[in-house]
C-alpha cells in the first residue's frame, strides 16, 4: 500500500513575543534616560533573545524571530537608528473608539496604555547608526545556531507606520517624508537580508492608517495613498529579493469594535502590489475572520505565500487546534498547502512589557497553532 502524501504547513507568527520583567525594565529605563551599564545591557538583551528562539524551538515554530526582544516598540525603535526624530508626539486614538466613547474612556481608565515616547520628525533624515541593529542580528545569529534553526525573521517597520505614529515637523508635505523615510530604512532592509534573515516589513498603515492618519479621506482617496504608500516601500525594497521578504497588514492589535476597518476585499489590490513574496494578514478577529472568502476571488498571484493569522492576539481564549486546521483548510483550498504558513493576527506584545494576552497563554497558543497546523497538513 502506498504511503499516504501529505505537505506539511510550516508555522510562523507576526514577530512581537512576551518579554522579561527584566527587559522591559531596561527598556523603559534607557527610553527614559536613566543611567545604564552598556555591555550589561547587551548581555541581558543577548541572553533574552536566545531564550525566546529556545523556546519558539521547544514549542515547535518553524520560522522564528527574536521576539522584538531589543524594541520598546515596532514602530519608534527607530529614533536609536535615524537622525531627525526627537520629542514626542500626541496619541491619536483610532476612529472607532471616537464612535464609542464609554468604551474609550474605560480603555483610558484601565491604565494599560504604555508610556513611552513617539518621536516627531525634527529634522533631516539618515542613517544614524546600524550599531544596534548589528547587535540584534548577531544576538538572533546566535540563538539560531544555538536552537538548530536554519532560518528566522526580523521584523522592520514600513515608511507608512513610522510616518503613522510620529509625524514630520521637517517636511513640507507627507509625501517627501516617506520619501526620505524610506530611503532612511533602505540600510536596514537590506542589511536584514544580507544577514541571511528573513526581512518582516511591519505595514500596519495599509489597514490600521484608513481610521487614524487618513479618517478625514474618503475610501477611494484612502485607497490613492495606501498605492503610493506601496509605491514608496517597493523603492525603499529594489535591492532586496522578492522571496526573502514578507509583510504584514493588519487593522491595529487592540480589542475594539473595529467598525471603522476597511474591507479587506477593498484594499487588497493595492496591497498585492506590494513587492514582498508572503503576506501576513488578520484572519481570526470576529470582524475580520469571514473575509477568507476574498481569496477565493481575487487573482492571486503565483508565487505569493500566505500567512493568514489563526490566533486571535487579543483574547486570551487559545483557540483549538481543530479550530487552526479548519481555519487553515479555507486557505489551502484557494492556494494550496505549499504557499500557506499558519501565522497569529498580530505581535503578542506589540510594546514592551504590555499585551492583552497573558505570556504563558501566549505560548499555550502557539503551541495549539502548531497542532492545528499539523492537523491540517495530514489533510492537505
């Protein structure tokens, strides 16, 4: 009797993991200037890193990334590695909590919104120092070899979500900032390859920017600037393989009505022309987990992987692996098991030291991703 073929699904996540009490202690304390030993500081950060690859290992990731162990966030970790970004900018909440404004006021009452800072644009742009991005990829070399890991991610963030989160006080117009923004993480993204890494583009803007940098635009002038947003990331990309670069979307990582959300059948023509070759997006929040069906309409092209989220990272419910498989099973059938990787929504600490879901139900979580992506390859 033949043996029964099956191709397995390799698993993922989006790139943000739980980090020490420690860590997060050193982080805010640099981020608020208090004095710090240096290569005390590079030992914890190098130590935490190997831990977290061990254990995306023991739990059984296939394509690991170093937890955004070193980053206070994904977007303003950038102020260490440009020039132009100082002081801070005001929080601007999504337009969905404006329409509800008893839940956004016991969201703000909760206490759980992080204090660090979002530096503004102050001046002009470039490369400051690749130092600590050099230390980040040496620290993840390390804990890969270590672990037995043949590959691994890092996560960057795109020119639309600095632009996003910390507005220019320098530019005379958005555009020529994400130009220069843009050209400014040109050096990252391609050093991120040249490390041999996969390069994560983190581009929040294309789903999460329709209800904050653009809520005052109508859909189709939203739609105008996610293009030239996707423009400006593919400039900032010439240099880098298609095959070693993915991307992803989301709508924000917070519990929330998101009634505000663009239809993911509505931007994802302008998001597929996007140059990285996998594609990471929500799948499993309740106001985004019906849209699977958008993939079995639209012209995909052939040589996009994707990475649809089968965890939800903002409820600490962990979702059964039979759940997983069956949520993997509407992909497969619209692109095959060969170009599906089963990823989470988003980060499971998108800052430091806060997440919605608790560390060890982050990891419980992980690990029935990894189950239920094995279930799902036994039916492939």
């Amino acid at each position: 009797m033949a043996a029964i073929r099956t191709t397995r699904i390799r698993t993922t996540h989006v790139g943000s993991l739980p980090r020490s009490g420690l860590v997060a202690d050193l982080l805010f304390g640099r981020e608020k200037g208090l004095p710090f030993d240096a290569a005390a500081y590079d030992a914890v950060m190098a130590e935490a890193t190997m831990v977290t690859i061990a254990r995306q290992r023991e739990v059984g990731i296939d394509i690991p990334s170093d937890g955004e162990t070193s980053k206070i966030s994904y977007a303003t970790y950038i102020k260490d590695r440009l020039t132009g970004f100082d002081g801070d900018s005001p929080r601007e909440p999504p337009a969905d909590l404006d329409d509800y404004p008893a839940f956004k006021l016991r969201l703000a009452k909760a206490g759980g919104t992080p204090q660090y800072r979002r530096p503004r644009c102050v001046g002009p742009i470039a490369v400051k120092s690749m130092e600590p991005l050099e230390k980040d990829m040496a620290a993840m070399r390390a804990a890969l070899d270590a672990a037995g890991y043949a590959e691994g991610f890092m996560n960057a963030a795109s020119p639309g979500v600095i632009a996003l989160f910390q507005p220019s006080d320098h530019h005379a117009s958005l555009d020529a900032y994400l130009a220069d923004i843009a050209e400014g993480m040109r050096a990252e993204y391609e050093a991120i390859v040249a490390a041999g890494l996969i390069l994560q583009i983190d581009a929040p803007d294309l789903g999460l920017g329709r209800h904050m940098m653009y809520r005052d635009l109508d859909e189709a002038g939203f739609l105008r600037r996610a293009a030239l947003h996707i423009e400006v990331l593919n400039h900032a990309l010439r240099n880098v393989p298609r095959e070693r670069v993915r991307m992803h979307v989301c709508w924000g990582n917070y519990e929330g009505p998101h009634t505000r959300d663009i239809a993911l059948g509505t931007v994802l023509p302008v998001v597929l022309k996007a140059k990285p070759g996998a594609l990471l997006f929500e799948a499993s929040n309740p106001r985004h987990a019906h849209e699977w069906t958008v993939w079995r309409e639209t012209k995909i092209p052939d040589d996009l992987v994707l990475i649809p989220g089968c965890l939800d990272s903002t409820t600490n419910f962990v979702e059964h692996p039979e759940l997983v498989a069956q949520r993997l099973g509407a992909f497969v059938d619209a692109v095959g098991a060969e170009r599906v990787i089963a990823g989470t929504d988003c980060g499971f600490s998108t800052f430091a030291g806060f997440g919605a879901v608790d560390p060890d139900i982050a990891w419980a979580k992980l690990a029935s991703l990894v189950e239920g992506a094995a279930i799902a390859s036994r039916r492939a």
